[in-house]
C-alpha cells in the first residue's frame, strides 16, 4: 500500500496471511485463554465489513462504539475501518445524558452496543453485539483503500476542561505509531506484550493491540474482571515480555506479596499520567526490569518517551521520539532555552497529529500557531534533550496566586518513607482564599510529610493541609480523578466529622 492507497485496518493486519495460526490475541482467564489467530482475526474483521456495508452505510459514516471490555471491541473498530466507515470509540461507563452529548455531536448513522451499557437518546440506529459477531462467517469484504490523509476514526478528549472534544485521526496515525515501536516499545515481532487495561481504553487499543499487530508480535490481555493482584501471575504464566498499563497498575502488582518472578520480561511501559520516579525505582528494584513511560494526548498519541534503547533519566518523562518534531515555547510562541519552563508543542507536519476537531475549526485553529500545536503540557527540557513533565497547564494550581503543577508536589512527597501513593490538589479554607492539600495513602503521619515537604520543596509549593485516606479517587484504569479528589478533600474540610 501507498500513502494514495491505504487502509488502516489492512496496515495493522498485513501479517496476518504470513503468520495464519499464529495467536494475534489471547484473552487470559484463571482457567486458560481464548486464542484468536491472526487469521481468524482478519477473517472476521473483514467478515464485520461485509456485514456493515450490508446494513446499507454510506462510506466515510460514523459508527458509535458502545461496547465493554471484549474483543468485539477491536473487531467492531477495525471492521468498520476496514469497509470505509469512521469508528467512534467511547467509555463504556458512560451515562446516557452523557453519551448523548457526544453522539449529538458526530451524528451517527449506527451504534454498535453491548446490552447493559448506556444509550444515546435519539432513536438512533442500533446493532447489538450479538449481531456484529454473528458477521465473523461472512466473505471478507475488500479493504476500502484510499488517501491516508482521510478521515479513519474519531476519539473524545478526556474532558478535563470540563468539555469533551471529538478528535478526528487520519488513517496515517497509525503510521505514525512506527515511531513509538522502538522509540518507546522496544517492540518486536516474536514479543508477547500483556497490556493491563480494558481493551475499550484507547491506551490499550493502540498500545497493547494495534501495535504488536503491526509488527507481527502477540496481545495478550487480561479477562473481564482480573485483579490486579492476579496479573503478575498472568504475565508468568503466559510469557510476557512486555506489559503496559497505567502507573496505578505497576503500584497494585507491587502489593501483591511475594510478587512472583516474571523470567520472561525485558521491560515494562507507563502511560496515561505520571510515573513517580519512587515507583519506577521500586519497579526496578523488585524485578529488575525497568519501566518506560511516554506522554502523549488524544490530539496526537505519544510523542515523548524513554526506550530500552535510550531510558529516561530517573525524574525525566524522556526523549522526543526518532521522527518527532517538539519545542519548549512560551505562551507567544517562541522557543525557549534549556532549563526554562515552557509549554510543549509538537510540529503541525507530524504524522500522528489530529486532522482537527470535528465541526470547531475555531478550536482546532486555537491550539495552532504558525508551524506549532500547543499541547497544553508544561515541561522543562534538560540540555541533553531529557524532557521533564511539569503538568498540564489546566491541571495547575494557583494557590496564593503561585503557580504549582500538582504533579511535581507529588513526586516530591512519594519519596517520604511511610507513602505509598498520594495526590495533591486545591481547597477553599475561606471565600476566595485556596490553599495546597494533599491526600496520602500509609502511614507517614502529617509531622515526617510536613518535614519531608519543607525539605524538598519550596515554601509555596508545599501543602498546608493533609488528609490521610484509604484511597485516591481513580478510573477504572487506575488514573487519578482529579476532579473527584478536589470535590473529596473539600468536603472532608468542610464537614470534619
């Protein structure tokens, strides 16, 4: 294929014919795993394309995903690519005001949904599940080619505005992604990569499935319903060589006592928010494995990382990806030193970046300036090329009217022994009047926090009020909520008792 004549989906499945029997994705379960060939894989994939251009869909629209954490999943996205229509991948845990927003914002022709997760209001059309699984023994239908520059699926932005945006990618994202094979992955055709999260999150969709279908390597993906205690297990039992998952995964593995030894792995990935240097140093210490954490965002996957090639220096996120255009700049636009604060942007000519915001061209053209897409991320670049993540500019926090990113506080206070995880955020003491909290796991009482913090941070950056908890507020990918842990902490301030 050429970039005139290309297929997201036939991209990602173009080993399939080669390796036929060979398993492409094995869901694990306490009893075994369900094993899908790369043959059979295709088949159905392109049987789910018959179907649906049957169905009598125009090409180019858009199906809403309305489904759980299963393979039909990934069958029903690459599916609809690989006849022409544009997939809409959304949280199952959505509610119904909610997914309605969204889908009155991408006017879908058809949505694909699992019983028992929330519809959009509307009467819209509806497949079930059951149906689009029913399509996996049809004639495979012909990958819909044509310029990668078009449309090939839309995603939502998490929201944490207040507002989610529909982000629409090209086919050429996942050109995009060879970049992060070993710029990030390190990934091979023999490895047998076991992402953590549910195969709806897009992390595990791109990270965990499409990639190592591209090369030609193996998924492996955890049950419905597998613990997180359970998952080491998991990743010794079946070989993996590679997992993935969220900081908050490698944090729960860690508390399995003993964890068990995992001979087959190289390295593990973190993405999805911060990774703690005290938790990669943990991570290392037990395993003797190290762990490689990219950011990245919806507009345009990841960009920045470290690599078994070139680790991230202990504090740094890490380099800018072989292939990867990035800059420092202030808030006009213009390049800043080493050492200097800035907001990361990434050239407007990268192939992974969005196509734009879908009908809000004033939205995509305000994080566009000249050559340059604002990300919205702060970051300190060091002079040897080592990224530092500072926060995200909408995650700041303006107590006293300091600028403080939250996760920089909090790497600093993972370090006082007795912590085992915390969040920091803002609370309202008096009318107009916020100050710096933070909310801590174990048992670190507030006078050893209290010297830690003054030890290891500025006098305005450290927090005038500590609220020891059970646990922080995460999603089900275990990313901190920090919304919620802002709407907790208040209300514990204000009602005590």
């Amino acid at each position: 294929m050429t970039q005139d004549n290309f297929n997201l989906a036939a991209h990602a499945l173009r080993h399939a014919e080669r390796l036929g029997d060979h398993p492409a994705l094995e869901i694990l379960g306490p009893d075994g795993a369900e094993v899908w060939s790369f043959a059979r894989l295709e088949a159905t994939v392109r049987g789910i394309g018959s179907g649906l251009v049957a169905l009598g869909l125009a090409p180019g629209d858009r199906i809403l995903l309305r489904l759980g954490n299963s393979a039909s999943f990934p069958l029903a996205y690459l599916g609809a690519i690989a006849a022409g229509f544009v997939p809409v991948p959304t949280a199952a845990a959505l509610t119904v005001p909610e997914v309605t927003r969204l889908a009155g914002l991408i006017a879908p022709a058809l949505v694909i949904a699992d019983g028992g997760i929330a519809l959009p209001e509307g009467g819209h059309r509806l497949l079930p599940a059951e149906s689009l699984l029913a399509m996996q023994g049809l004639p495979p239908c012909p990958y819909a080619l044509g310029d990668a520059d078009r449309p090939g699926y839309i995603v939502f932005t998490s929201g944490t505005s207040g507002r989610s945006l529909p982000v629409v990618h090209a086919h050429r994202a996942l050109l995009a992604r060879a970049m992060m094979h070993q710029g990030w992955e390190g990934l091979q055709a023999g490895d047998r990569l076991m992402h953590a999260g549910a195969m709806n999150w897009t992390y595990t969709l791109g990270t965990g499935l499409l990639d190592p279908w591209t090369v030609g390597a193996t998924a492996l993906v955890p049950a419905p319903g597998t613990a997180p205690a359970d998952l080491a297990r998991l990743a010794a039992r079946h070989g993996a060589t590679i997992l993935a998952g969220a900081p908050g995964i490698y944090r729960q593995m860690l508390k399995a006592t003993p964890l068990p030894p995992l001979p087959s792995l190289r390295h593990g990935l973190s993405a999805g928010e911060a990774l703690p240097p005290a938790l990669r140093a943990q991570w290392q210490a037990t395993t003797g494995t190290d762990l490689h954490e990219a950011l990245g965002m919806t507009e345009c996957s990841t960009f920045l990382s470290g690599s078994p090639a070139r680790p991230a220096p202990m504090g740094a996120t890490g380099f800018a990806q072989p292939g990867r255009r990035v800059a420092v700049l202030d808030e006009a636009g213009q390049p800043l030193p080493p050492g200097s604060p800035g907001i990361l942007a990434v050239h407007r000519d990268d192939p992974g970046l969005m196509l734009g915001y879908l009908d809000a061209p004033e939205e995509t053209a305000s994080r566009l300036q000249g050559d340059w897409f604002f990300t919205g991320d702060l970051v300190e670049q060091s002079p040897d090329g080592a990224f530092r993540h500072l926060g995200r500019a909408d995650d700041i926090l303006n107590p006293g009217g300091f600028r403080v990113a939250p996760q920089e506080v909090e790497a600093a206070l993972a370090t006082c022994p007795g912590v085992t995880d915390c969040g920091v955020t803002e609370v309202e003491v008096s009318p107009g009047t916020r100050v710096l909290a933070c909310a801590h796991l174990g048992h670190a009482d507030e006078a050893a926090l209290t010297a830690h913090a003054s030890a290891q941070l500025a006098r305005y950056k450290q927090p005038r009020l500590w609220f020891h908890l059970d646990h922080l507020p995460r999603n089900a990918n275990m990313k901190l909520n920090r919304r919620a842990l802002r709407a907790l902490l208040q209300e514990r301030f204000d009602d005590p008792s």
